[in-house]
C-alpha cells in the first residue's frame, strides 16, 4: 500500500461545550464521561431506562440524564432537539463477537438502526454538530495487518459487519447529505471497570481469586491500549472538526503476544497463580495478528498514546484489587 502522509489539520482550543454521549455508562463511554465532566463540559448522556449506571456513580449528579432507546427515532429525536449538542459522541452499541446470527436482530436494531436514527435526528436539529462515530477494530477482520483505514474491510462476526454499515452510512452522510462525521476504530482498550469477560481483567480477576486460568498457547498477537489515550483521541477528534469525512483508528500499533500479556499480568501481582497456557485450543479461524497503523490519526489530529503497558496494567490491577467485591458482586456469572 502507498504510504500516505497527512498535514496536521488546524485544531480549536477547546473541546466541546455541550456534548451528548450515548453509550455513557459502557466501559469506555463511562471513561469519556468522567474526562468530558473534568474539562467543564456541559455533558448530556443518553442511556436505556433500565441502564444502571454504576460506572459513573461519582459524576452522574454533575450529568444532564436523558433515557431512550436508540432502536426509536421519536426518542433519538426528542433528545437530540433537547439537548441541541455541539457535538456528539456516539459510543451506543450492542457487543456481541460471537461468530453466529443468534443475535442478529438486536445487533441490527441497535448498531445499524441506531446510528441511522442518530444521524437523521442531528441533521435535523444540529446539522452544524460534529459527529463522531464509534466503529470498531474488528472491521478490519482478519484483513492484513498492519489495519490501515484505506483497506477494503473484511468484517468476521454480525457484529464487525453491522458496524462496517453504520461506518459507511456515516460517510454516506457526510459525503452527500452535509453531515460533519468521522468514525473512529478503537483498537483492543483495557483499564478500570471492564467487564471480566475480556482478557486482562479475566487474568487479573483469576490472579485475585486464586483461580485456574486456562488459555491457548498465547501464540496471536494482538494490541492493547489503556483507556485513558483512548479517551483522549476522542476529544482530539473533538478538537479538529476539520476531520469530518474521515475514518480514524486509535491504537498504538504494538503488537505482542497474548501470552505474553498474561505473564505480565502476573508477574505484576507476584505470581499469585500459574496461568495454564496451551490448556486450550486455538479457535477455529484464529486471527494470528491483529494491530493498527495508527500514522493517520497520529498526523491530522496529533494524538498518541503515552501510557505503556505495563503502566497502564498496574493502574488496571490496582483497580481491581480496589473494587474486589463489587466486582464479584455484580458479575458473579461470568468470573473466572
């Protein structure tokens, strides 16, 4: 592929002054939250009335609350009329990777339906607003590495294909109906208050319950980026409403090897258990190496990761240490 270089694009000295956040109470939407909260913004959440926003129990007083369903344009609608956001960070999703079509229609109804109610409510009411959308790594499937945002997606899963949609109506929009969006693909983001269902925080949780941890030969590599410069590639984007049309990974580019990560985990909480690598077999399909070109962000809206690793796993640990038994508490189900 043709290296392509990208000028700095002119950037405001501000981020948003009031900012509409779907998605507010996920792992990282809950993050984008709190940071937005920090900087003065007058922020607005849209959540589901049965939301229960745990995550941002130290800051949901400071948040303007909105409850609706995305799957409604009449309540995509009213909020975004009400709110009347200068931007909007749309982060709403439904998450499931699994390689089946059990859940299909939610996926549908929820990813694609709600992003296309979202975007006609804010040309409606707001077309001024920059619209940031929330697609996915997984878009890239098992595509060849390093992801760059010109190659032709490869989506593995209901859930990559759907986001692949809403990431091409959101150009759609922007090329034809005079939407200012951009879509940024977050790669594989880790830290407090993750749900122990995905890597890190199920090693972590094992290590602190002094359970089996069972794996693959750890052979894959993969990415990982800790939350916070997630985060803050969301508000660059915020700053360079010039960046509007395009699509952005945020990641760091690393590669490493899964198995790796795990040791490291370990080794930071001093071996608690023996993690037994190679106890599983590999997936049927297995994508052997999954990590970004992250040069287009890094050059339009100057943006790039500054937690390691292994700086980032011990604020992760350390949360989780912290939090134990609400942890348990609330995903007693899904614990290693």
């Amino acid at each position: 592929m043709k290296e392509v270089t990208y000028r700095p694009l002119p950037a405001r000295p501000l981020v948003p002054m009031r900012a509409l956040v779907t998605g507010a109470s996920g792992f990282i939407g809950s993050h984008l939250t709190r940071r937005l909260v920090a900087k003065g913004v007058e922020v607005h959440v849209m959540v589901r009335p049965s939301t229960d926003p745990w995550r941002l129990d130290d800051v949901w007083y400071r948040v303007h609350v909105h409850r609706g369903d995305l799957r409604s344009y009449e309540d995509v609608h009213r909020i975004v009329r009400a709110v009347r956001p200068d931007t909007i960070f749309h982060l709403g999703s439904y998450v499931n990777v699994k390689r089946s079509l059990d859940e299909v229609d939610e996926i549908d109804a929820v990813i694609i339906r709600g992003t296309m109610n979202l975007v006609r409510a804010v040309l409606s009411e707001v077309p001024e607003a920059l619209f940031i959308n929330t697609g996915t790594c997984e878009e890239y499937g098992d595509g060849p590495v390093p992801f760059h945002e010109d190659q032709l997606p490869q989506p593995v899963s209901p859930y990559s294909a759907a986001k692949t949609a809403a990431t091409f109506f959101v150009l759609m929009a922007s090329k034809t109906l005079g939407l200012r969006g951009v879509t940024v693909r977050p790669f594989l983001t880790y830290g407090p208050a993750q749900q122990p269902l995905r890597l890190i925080p199920q090693a972590i949780l094992a290590g602190l319950l002094k359970r089996e941890f069972k794996m693959t030969p750890g052979e894959q590599t993969r990415e990982f980026n800790y939350v916070s410069d997630i985060v803050e590639g969301y508000l660059q984007v915020a700053r360079h409403p010039d960046v509007a049309g395009h699509i952005l990974n945020l990641g760091n580019g690393h590669e490493i090897q899964i198995r790796e990560v795990v040791r490291l985990i370990f080794d930071l909480m001093g071996n608690p258990i023996e993690p037994q690598i190679g106890a599983l077999p590999y997936r049927p399909g297995e994508t052997w190496h999954f990590y970004s070109d992250p040069r287009k962000a890094q050059q339009l809206i100057e943006w790039h990761p500054v937690v390691s690793l292994e700086e980032g796993l011990r604020r992760t640990i350390a949360w989780y240490e912290r939090h134990l038994d609400r942890v348990v508490a609330r995903w007693k189900d899904v614990l290693p």
